[in-house]
C-alpha cells in the first residue's frame, strides 16, 4: 500500500506538471497574439486583426475574427483540458499529502488546530475562495473594477494571515496556491468555456453573436493571466523552505503575490506604454530586496553565527536527538508512513553522514526551523539549540 502511494503521488505529480506547462503555455501564447494581432486600415467589421509567424520550419498566419451566421467551420479546437486535469490533479495531490497522512498540514509549533481541523480550514479556504471572489465579480461591484481589484488584495492579505496563522507554513502556501488554481479553472469551467460555448452555438444556427458574453470570458481571463505567476511558485515552493519557513513567511506569501502579479502587468501593457520596462525592472529589484531583506531575518532562537555560549555539544546526545527526531524519514530504511526513501537522499544512519550534512542540519533545523516537517515528531527548541552549538564548534563526531 505504501508503495502505491508513492507511484501514486509520483504519477499526479508528473500529470499535474505536464498539464500546468499546458495550461499557462497555451494562456500566455494567446495573451501574446491578442496584444499582437495587426489590424488592416482597410479590414472588414468583425475582424480584430491578424499575425504572421515562423516556427519549426514553416510560416504560420493567425486570425480573430467574428464568425458570420452558419460560418462555423468544421473542426474547432477548444482549450479547456489543460485547465480541468491541472485542478483535478493538483486537488487530488493535496488531499494525497495533506490530508490523508498526518505531519504536513499543521505545525504543533504555530497552531493548536487537530488535523481534522486543519483540513476543514484547507479545503474550507480552497472552497470558499472562489465562491467569494465569483460573487463579488458577479455583484455590481463589477462596474468599478479598480475599487474591487483593491478589494480583492485586501480579502488575500486576510487569506494569507488565516493561513500562516493556522497550518504550517507549508501548507499554507500550498493551499493559497490551490485556492488561485481553482479560481483560475472555476474561471475556465463556470466563465470562459460556458461564453465560448454560446458564441459557438449562436454562430451554428445563424444567430448574431453576443459581444458581452466575449468581453465576460476576456475579463476572466485577464484575471487567470494576473494569478499565473503567483501559482507558478507556490508550485514550487516547498523546495524553499526559507520562504514558507520564516517567521514572516506570510509577508513573504503577500510580497510574491504582488510582485508576481505586478510583473505581469508590465509584461502585458510593454506592446503600448513605452516605459514598461522601467517599471518591470523597479517590480523585480523591489520584490528581489524586499525578499532577500525578509528570508535574512534570524527567526527567535536561532543562534547567530558569532555565538559560541554555552557548554561543549556532546555528539552521542546530539545522534540521539537525530536519532529520535530525523531517522525516521532520513534512514535507509525510513520507518515513516509517508518517505519510504530518504528525502533528497539525506541519510543519517552513521556519524558520518550526521558530520556530512551538518551545513544542511544547521539551514534547515536551527535557522529555518522548517524540519522536521511540520515537527511531526516534535522536536524542541532545547534541541534545536544543541544541535546549533554543535554545528558552530566544528561539528565533531569524537
């Protein structure tokens, strides 16, 4: 059974990525066409414009036109399943590794919440998400978009606090990741296809298009293409435990949504505003220092490098602390029910392989404080310290 999980979990992972690459690749390319897209002086009502471009050998030319009554053409490729196993995919491993296995989803160290509650708040949050930004964008709110869009920052700030407040850091980057993803695919499914699929229709039995129900699909789209870069590395962020695992890790969160989102805008509005890439440089350099600034904050109890108070570290009591606190997951043989490989192949079997990672330990035990994961096997702050003073006095194993 454990073995069938792991496929499991490897198999979701590899569609949930070949899908994601799809589904933004295919977002971005129209994104591009439409702020490309060539109008001749002389062009038919209907017709938005047209691109010629080279690629694998040959000459491509677009068009994006509205289609005449009963002009439908015989085959229509449609863009939908990209979006749909992106979610369906990225759900399925959330509640794979977050919510079937105990350790991940909340930090005794941060939060009081049982597991049980912990997933009512995750798949609460995923849930009520979208419901909440859908109404809002379907309220007469709508008609002054700027004032929402200022609302809709301030409810993520909120979303953003509740989370880093309540699961472990991880997790709640994840599930703010997940929460975006679904209302990107809630937007394909409930917004864009249905639009789509009415224009399609309406063209098949000679009716005249409905304009709004395209501008409708476009504004979701926009909003999908604004979220992109924030989910693309909350994807990807619990291989940076110096975000997710910092003290301020919900400024951090707040910090790459803006400057994500922020970034894109440059990159959407570079083909009319000449200045574009004053400020999609200020939005990079702002962001990268604020960053660097936030990650190089010592959380309380990490010993700075210069400390060397307190007694020698004995390395028989620190192996036993990695032996009660680390083994069970970096072992060659974990006993832990979800690794049953050492995770990046860190093993602490021998003093040795202990000495060999100590710079490892030090990031990630002492200064992040983000292993064990989720303290899942509750490691105290008297061992943490330990384990720092053992590091700083050379790491010996005699």
């Amino acid at each position: 059974m454990d073995h069938l999980k792991e496929l499991l979990d490897l198999a979701l992972r590899w569609v949930h990525l070949i899908a994601g690459i799809m589904w933004v690749g295919n977002s971005m390319l129209f994104n591009w066409l439409d702020r490309n897209l060539i109008k001749p002086s002389d062009a038919k009502p209907g017709f938005e414009g047209e691109i010629w471009m080279v690629h694998s050998g040959g000459f491509y030319q677009v068009e994006k036109k509205q289609l005449e009554p009963h002009q439908m053409p015989s085959v229509l490729h449609w863009f939908k399943w990209q979006s749909y196993i992106t979610w369906m995919s990225g759900i399925s491993l959330l509640a794979l590794v977050y919510y079937a296995s105990e350790g991940f989803l909340v930090d005794p160290s941060v939060s009081k919440l049982t597991h049980a509650q912990g997933l009512m708040v995750g798949a609460g949050v995923v849930a009520g998400g979208f419901a909440a930004y859908d109404l809002l964008w379907r309220s007469p709110l709508a008609k002054v978009p700027n004032i929402l869009t200022a609302i809709c920052f301030l409810l993520l700030a909120a979303v953003i606090a509740l989370l880093t407040q309540l699961l472990s850091g991880r997790a709640a980057y994840i599930h703010l990741g997940a929460m975006m993803g679904t209302l990107m695919s809630g937007n394909v499914f409930f917004h864009i296809i249905p639009s789509q699929t009415e224009l399609a229709k309406a063209t098949k039995e000679g009716r005249p298009q409905e304009g709004s129900l395209g501008k409708h699909a476009k504004q979701r789209s926009i909003h999908n293409n604004y979220m992109t870069f924030p989910v693309l590395f909350i994807m990807i962020s619990n291989h940076f435990p110096s975000t997710y695992g910092s003290k301020y890790n919900y400024l951090i969160l707040a910090l790459l949504a803006v400057s994500g989102a922020t970034i894109r805008h440059f990159m959407n509005i570079r083909f009319w505003f000449r200045q574009w890439l004053v400020g999609f440089v200020a939005a990079i350099v702002i962001g990268s220092v604020c960053l660097f600034a936030l990650v190089s904050i010592k959380p309380e109890g990490a010993i700075a490098a210069s400390n060397n108070d307190g007694p020698m570290a004995d390395f028989k009591t620190v192996q036993m602390v990695v032996r009660e606190r680390c083994v069970q997951c970096h072992s060659s043989k974990p006993t832990d029910e979800v690794w049953k490989a050492a995770p990046v192949g860190v093993m602490f079997d021998s003093p040795e392989q202990i000495r060999q990672h100590a710079e490892r330990i030090k990031a990630r035990v002492v200064v992040g404080k983000t292993m064990p994961l989720g303290n899942k096997t509750k490691m105290t702050d008297e061992e943490r310290e330990l384990m720092s003073r053992w590091i700083y006095q050379g790491a010996k194993t005699n």
